[in-house]
C-alpha cells in the first residue's frame, strides 16, 4: 500500500506534497512524511500522527523539489526511523517507495553501510546509490537487481527520478511543473493529461519536460490521457465518512440504475456467446458481494463460482476458455486481484472489470469494464460501493439472461421506494456489551452475515464470526452460551422455518438472540427490515448491520473511517 508523491515546480512545492498526501491518505496512514531540496541539502520532515500535523510542521518550508509518502507498514514498526522518505547512508539520495522489495535481506548483506530502519525501502535507496551514472541510470540498474514490486521517487542533487513495477504511478505536467502521484485523484494544480507509467518504465522529471525510459535505459515516447473529470454532486456530509456513506445508497443506487438504463455500457460489452459458466474473483468485501453475484447467476441457470484473489493466483483451478471471470474491487488497484487478472489475460479468458474507479489498472487490464457508480468512498470500510456492486451483478445477471427488460419497472420501484435503516438505540444500549457476537444465516443471508462480521470487526475490533445457521451444530454450538450474542438474518423465505428451527438450538443453550428480518416472528428481538423484492433484500439487510457496526465503533470511541492497521487500497500481496 502506502501512497507516494513528488514535485518539481517553479514555486514552492511543499503546499502541493502534503496535498496530494492527504488525498493519498486512504492508502495508508501509519505515518507521513516529505524530503525536500534546500540549499543544496536534503531536509526531511516526518509524523506520526497524521497530514494535517505533517502539515503544520511544514508550515515555513519551501522548496522547489519535494517528494512526500504516507505509509502502510509492512516492513518495521510503526516508527518515525521506518517512516518515509528514507536517506542513503550519505544522505545524498531521498526515496519514497510503495511496493515490497522481496529479496532486501540478500541487497542488505551486500550493501556496506549502515541502515537507520528496519525497512526494506532504506534497502532500495542505498543499492541505488551504490550503482553508477546519473540518477536515472542509477534508478534502473538497481531496478534490475530488485525482486518484488515498487513505486518510487528518487531525489538526488536537484533531480527527480521515477519508476514502477505493479504499483501504479502517474506523472503529469501542470500548469506549475510537473507531478508524480500514485493516483490521479492526488494531482494537485491545474493538471489536463498524464501518463501511466507501464511495468519497469521511468521518468525523469525536470520543470517543464519529463523524458521516459524503459528497463534498458532507453528513451521511449508515451501518449498523455486526459484527466478524467470526477464530479460528485451527490455528498451527503455526516460527523464521518463512513455514515455519510451509508446514507449515500440509496442516491448512489439511483443513479447507478440511471446509466445501466440511459447509457451503453452493456453494448460496449465485447462478451462470449451464450455464456454457461461465471467465475467471480475478488477479496474482502468485494468478495463477499461476488459470492452474492455468483447466487444471483445461478438463479439464471449460468454455473457460477467464486474465488479469493489471493488463494486463487496460487490454486490449481481449470480454466474454462469459454466462461467469463468477473474481477470484483471497488478501488480497482487490489494487488491480489490484478495478479488474477493478468495471470487469466495471459492465458487469453475472457475478462470483465467491475469497478467503482474509472481509468483504474483493473479496467485497463480487463477487456469489459462494468461500472459502479458508487461515487468515492473515503472510509477504508466498503460500504455503498458493496451495494452497488451486488446491484450491478443482479442487474447483470437479468441482462445475460434477456430479463432485464421486464424487470425494470421492479428496479425503478426499487431505489425509490428503498430506505436507509438506522441501527436502534436503545437495542444497541442492551446489547453492546457482548463480547462474542455470530453472525448467522442461511443462502444469501449467510453472505450478508459474512459481511455483517467483517464491518463489525474491521472497525469495532469485536472478534465475531458468521456461520451459515444449519451448520453451528456442526461444532460452534460448543462455543454458544449466555455471553453469546447470535444475530441472525432471514429474508429467503424458503429456509425461514430451518433458520427458526436453528435459533431454537441457540436459545436453548443460553444464547442471546436477534433476528433481523422482513417477515414476523414474535419469538425473538427483532429488527424489522422493509419488505421488498427477495433479490433486492441483501441490499436492505446488509444496511442496519453496517451502522451497527458503525454505533459499536463510535460507542468504543474509535474513528471508524481509519481503522487500526488498515488502509483503503491494498497495492502489496
Ligand atoms: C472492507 C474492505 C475491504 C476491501 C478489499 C478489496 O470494508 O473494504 O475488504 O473490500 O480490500 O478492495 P477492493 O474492492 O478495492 O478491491
């Protein structure tokens, strides 16, 4: 993970840095920091607390050429010596890096000088000043030496050198100098074009004129994009990121229908004929709406299944030339999911993007990009772009089944008609102080389960599990008793009496009971869900239990959009 940037500008670039770094903070917020040429000298300034205190240690800073990180640790603690930018041991070099340097123990015992940190980025900047030539030569010959992946900036002696391999990088001209970023959305200054840097490409950036390089260090010429315009207009702004994106479903589902209806995106589709086998890939709670697109698939007679990225890339599947495999991520940046992607694009299968961020790496490596337009999400918990997501994959599944037509009166209902459902108080005053929360349900209820324990764990730190119902007797019984708290929802009304039957089982031994559902049931406390559609109910469900894992974090005082050793794009496997 982590996020990385660099300027070089006619005026003072530090405002610029510690900008972009706050964009780029979703990625990774363990600590910050900028180098910056002064004098002649390399001066760096860290934090451990977050951009806004980087930025008033910078206040008075000024500087023409900076380059600033903010870090996910991977490699040492969480220490201001582990913090980027790391300084060659002459301190004549300044490197911020996004990646893992994979073989930095062997560089390490190689190198003679003295490391400050345990990291493996110090690694990188110290084999890089130990080879010869100008920076940039430098940069790629050290490149050629590295095993793992990166994204760097490099200043040396008023140059900026950068560079790539599968960590995204962006570099830009604007109307101020010139900019590298690891996301076009941390630009700042009136940028128009960039260039995306490819796999082991480089580029040396002066004020007005950037040069690329390949591996061998030889010059190549690139083609500018144009800066995508990103305009949000729907914002709804809560006391956290996290509630105003909950609050933002129903907006967002609205107009995620408006385009699958109004616009092409299912005829720029290039797909295989008649397609019989879906396979969906995918991580966290991307993953969990995949599991429930692989349900509603095979609701239409299309054989589904669904992998995790990370188990997948390494597992022994057997392709299927003529089935389509699907690449759920919101950020479209999942390191695991991209290895997928590119390892079935090799192999020449058919591929389809769904994202939530336009001119992502996963759209450029898929042939078929389905959108969601979820709008940007800022906390690190998934929330409305998950229910997009499991929208968008019904709403595909009516298409590749020539159903969609007679179902869009059923949709449109839908998102007018569909409510956000806050989390009672008063049942979270009774019911806070469990200390071993379930998560129960059976078919698409287990999914939401799945991903009703992920949000409370993610930002609440309670340990919880989810388990389909029928399957606790199985051997979790055993853990079941009056300190339990079972949460149980049931919304497929042709397993309603053996999810009953199963609560039973619980009650018996002590356990405490919820049931959130949309039919009655006098038997247990109850969150009473709207009624709506079967299919349309994992969306309705799935919302009250993100706010109550929301009110539990809020109650236990922690800052539910930066939970603990976390961060919002994961770029490393
Ligand atoms: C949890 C969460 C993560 C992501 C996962 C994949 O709330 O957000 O589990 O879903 O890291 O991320 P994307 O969807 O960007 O590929």
């Amino acid at each position: 993970m982590c996020g990385i940037c660099a300027y070089k500008t006619k005026e003072n670039a530090v405002k610029f840095a510690v900008e972009s770094l706050k964009i780029l903070e979703y990625r990774g917020y363990d600590s910050c920091g900028i180098s910056f040429l002064k004098n002649g000298e390399i001066e760096t300034v860290k934090s451990l607390i977050d951009i806004d205190d980087l930025k008033k240690k910078t206040e008075n800073k000024t500087s023409n050429l900076v380059i600033g990180h903010t870090r996910w640790a991977t490699h040492g603690g969480v220490t201001l010596k582990n913090a980027h930018p790391h300084l060659s041991s002459s301190n004549k070099i300044a490197l911020v890096h996004n990646g893992i340097i994979e073989n930095y123990k062997t560089l390490k015992e190689n190198l003679n000088c003295a490391f400050q940190s345990e990291t493996d980025s110090e690694v990188l900047v110290n084999l890089i000043e130990s080879e010869k030539g100008s920076l940039i030569e430098k940069v790629i010959s050290a490149s050629k030496k590295v095993e793992g992946t990166f994204a760097i900036a490099v200043i040396e002696n008023g140059e900026l050198v950068v560079g790539k391999r599968e960590s995204p990088l962006y570099v830009a001209y604007f109307d101020g100098g010139v900019v590298a970023t690891s996301d076009i959305s941390a630009f700042v200054g009136n940028v128009k074009e960039f260039y995306i840097l490819n796999d082991n490409e480089f580029a040396s950036l002066n004020e007005n004129k950037i040069e690329f390089f390949n591996e061998n260090g030889e010059k190549i010429k690139k083609n500018a994009e144009i800066l995508p315009k990103i305009t949000q207009n729907f914002k709804i702004f809560d006391k956290t990121h996290m509630e105003s994106e909950i609050k933002e479903t129903k907006i967002v589902l609205k107009n995620t229908l408006k385009e699958y209806l109004n616009s092409s995106v299912f005829s720029d589709l290039n797909l295989p004929k008649n397609i019989k086998e879906i396979n969906l890939i995918a991580c966290g709670t991307a993953f969990h709406s995949a599991l429930m697109g692989a349900e509603f698939f095979k609701e239409q007679g299309i054989n589904s299944h669904t992998y995790v990225a990370s188990e997948f890339r390494y597992g022994r599947e057997i392709l299927n030339k003529n089935a389509l495999y699907i690449f759920v991520s919101q950020s479209g940046e999942t390191a695991d999911t991209i290895a997928c992607a590119k390892l079935l694009k090799e192999k020449k299968m058919h591929l389809l993007a769904l994202t939530n961020t336009p001119n992502c790496v996963l759209n450029r490596i898929c042939e078929n990009v389905l959108p969601t337009f979820a709008g940007k999400e800022f906390a690190v918990a998934s929330t409305k772009a998950y229910c997009c997501q499991v929208f968008v994959l019904f709403i595909f599944s009516l298409f590749l089944s020539q159903k969609l037509q007679d179902n869009i009166d059923e949709l449109i209902k839908f998102t007018n008609e569909f409510q956000i459902q806050d989390f009672d108080k008063d049942l979270l005053n009774k019911i806070s102080s469990f200390q071993k929360i379930f998560f129960v349900g059976r078919e698409k209820d287990y999914i939401t389960a799945l991903e009703a324990s992920l949000k409370l764990k993610e930002i609440s730190y309670i340990n919880s599990i989810a388990i389909p119902a029928g399957e606790l007797k199985h051997g979790t019984l055993a853990l079941v008793d009056e300190n339990t708290l079972v949460i149980a929802i049931s919304t497929e009304k042709n397993v309603r009496e053996k999810l009953l039957s199963n609560l039973e089982e619980i009650r018996a031994r002590g356990g405490e009971v919820v049931l959130v559902s949309n039919f009655s049931c006098k038997d247990y406390i109850k969150i009473p869900l709207q009624a709506m559609h079967e299919n349309f109910m994992p969306i309705v469900s799935i919302i009250p239990l993100q706010f109550f894992a929301l009110r539990m974090c809020e109650k236990l005082g922690y800052n539910p959009d930066k939970p603990k050793n976390l961060a919002k794009s994961v770029t490393v496997e």
